[in-house]
C-alpha cells in the first residue's frame, strides 16, 4: 500500500550520516538484500523491506548480480506496491553480471547493466551506483568516462565502487580528479571486529580522499552474534550449519584463538549493557572513523528487527577501546610502523589498529 503522511510521521526514527564528502544523507543501519531470492521468498522480502522502512531505514543494498537480478525486482515490485522509492536511497552494483555480450566494467557492460537494473528496480535514476569489484581488463578511465555519461544522463546520481585495494582506490579517485569525472563517495569493503584488514591500505585512503564507507558482513557471517562454540561445529538453520564451509565466515577460518577472545570481550560489554551481542558489536563499527551505513543481511523479518534495535546504541570511550584492542591485528613493522615513528605519521594509531 502506498505510504501516508500519517504512516510516515509514526515511524521510528533512526541516526542520519552524509556519505562521504559529497554523497547522499542515509541511515546509519542499511538493508542488505542479497538474501532475496535465494534464502528469502518475496513475500519475506517485502516483510523485511516493510521492517526496515518502519525502523527509519532509508539505504537500501542490492546488485544486479543477487540472484541474477531477482534481488532488484523485488525492491522494485514492492517499490511499486508502496506508491514508489523516491523517499529511500537505493544503491545497486554492476560488473559479476553483465548481459551476454560484454564483461567487467567496460563501457558496453556498465551501459546494459545500468539500463537492466533500472528495469527491475522500476526507477529512472539509481541514486547510487557501484562497480562492484576492479577490472584489471579495463582501464579505470573507460570505466570512469561511462559513470560520468550515465550521471549526466540522469540515470546515476553518485558512484562508488566495492572490494578494491588502497592502490586501486587511489588511482580511481586520481584519474576522476585529472579527467574532471564523478569521484566515488562510497566504498563497500568488508569489515568487522573480525577483519580489519582494511584498516592498513584501503580506509587510510577513503579517510584521506572523503570517502565514506559502507560495510558488508558487519557480524562477520554472524559469528559476533555469539552462536558460534569454539568445540562443536554448527549445525541446523544457520548459514554455517548449512554449509560450514561458507565464504569468509567459514567454520574453520574464522574459528581461532582471535576469534573467540574477541567474543569475549563483546559478550562482557553486552551482558554489562543489557544488549545482545550483535548490538555491541554494529555500534563498534558504526563508531569507526569514515563508516556512514552498517549493510544489515538477515535470513528471517525477527532478526532484521532485531539488528535494527542497534541503531540507538553508541559506546563509550572505554567500550570502544576495549573492543578495539582486543580485536587489533596490529600493522607490520614496515612500512606503517616505521613511518609512524619517524615521520609522525598517525593513521594507524588513529584507527587503533
């Protein structure tokens, strides 16, 4: 049903962020959606969309790659349910899943991907668009040149990119600044308590060109939930009792020594707060320097709800610090180390890694 006045004034309120320097003002928690289609029916999706909205999220997440676009027409048929999308920031990605024909991000396959998502999704403009991974086929001023063609044409309204490198970061935001093309305002890595390993490279850089950030897998595949044990291995309705041996949060892969001290301390401060543990650890994130918007993903409406109940918690100094070094994997000797001892350079030191 279409949104009222009345509907809109009930709704819960929740944290705003600019993204980035130049980007969109979006909700500090984001709704991922790559479980649609595929974990998620669309009767469930539209539940969750629903939840989302009535908590006072305004970003949601998908690509044309979820499902192999079934992700993005379910946004768009309840967008169109809902009388349209125009009060919430939408964001989807290209490059995995270019139609036949072209690949990565060349200008032939960024063209038909923009044009395909903006069928499913039901818009005339994506509010923010990013090329989801770096194209070593292509050169980076192609890629660049063909956001900026879509941007003028009104198709894209700002750009960002996902899973790169500092390098890689760095010499997109160089060739935009030379060739006077749009400059990312978003970055979506991974990150958590659990990988920090964007912290040496690649947020130094966001930090220093006006970035924001946007996070996947904040929960790290739900292991800082705390339903994980050190001695037995998942089992049941769980993304790791399902397949233990899932992505990055794989069972084996995550289940160390690290991990586990990291849980502890997150279970210490949640059961001091009163909170669950995926709160405490949503409000670290959200508390780290550049980070605009947590992407959410959640298999069921409750724990979406749920997650969604972080959105008012920020820690105190102390929390944060504990958090922090507990889960520090430090920075190697050289260069950073050196650099910060010599040159008083103190990124590193700043993020408390």
């Amino acid at each position: 049903m279409p949104d009222t006045v009345t509907d809109k004034a009930q709704r819960a309120t929740m944290p705003l962020a600019g993204l980035g320097r130049n980007g969109p003002v979006v909700s500090r928690l984001a709704l991922g959606t790559m479980t649609f289609g595929v974990e998620t029916d669309e009767a469930e999706a539209h539940r969750k969309l629903d939840t989302f909205v009535d908590h006072g999220g305004t970003l949601i997440d998908t690509a044309d790659v979820y499902s192999a676009g079934a992700s993005e027409e379910m946004i768009g048929r309840w967008g169109r349910q809902r009388g349209g999308l125009g009060d919430l920031v939408i964001a989807t990605k290209g490059r995995f899943a270019p139609p036949p024909g072209s690949y990565g991000a060349s200008r032939r396959a960024l063209v038909r991907s923009v044009e395909a998502s903006l069928r499913r999704l039901q818009v005339e403009a994506i509010d923010l668009y990013f090329v989801h991974g770096w194209d070593r086929h292509t050169d980076v001023a192609e890629t660049l040149d063909t956001l900026g063609d879509l941007v003028r044409a009104g198709k894209l309204h700002h750009t960002g990119w996902s899973n790169v490198a500092g390098w890689q970061l760095q010499k997109i935001v160089s060739t935009a600044e030379a060739n006077g093309l749009p400059r990312p305002v978003a970055l979506q890595p991974q990150y958590s308590l659990l990988d920090r390993g964007i912290e040496v490279e690649v947020l130094p850089c966001a930090l220093e060109n006006g970035i924001g950030l946007t996070p996947w897998s904040p929960l790290g595949g739900g292991w800082l939930t705390g339903k994980y044990r050190a001695d037995a291995r998942p089992e049941g309705a769980t993304r790791l009792g399902e397949n233990p041996d899932r992505g990055v949060e794989a069972y084996d892969l995550r289940n160390t020594p690290r991990t586990h001290a990291v849980l502890d301390v997150v279970r210490s401060i949640a059961e001091r707060l009163g909170r669950p543990m995926a709160h405490v650890a949503l409000a670290w994130l959200s508390g780290r320097p550049g980070v605009a918007s947590v992407l959410l993903g959640a298999r069921t409406v409750d724990q979406l709800a749920a997650n969604l109940g972080a959105a008012d918690l920020v820690l105190d100094p102390d929390d944060m610090g504990a958090l922090t070094d507990a889960s520090a994997t430090g920075v190697p000797p050289y260069p950073y180390g050196f650099l910060c001892d010599w040159s008083g350079l103190d990124v590193w030191r700043r993020l408390g890694t």
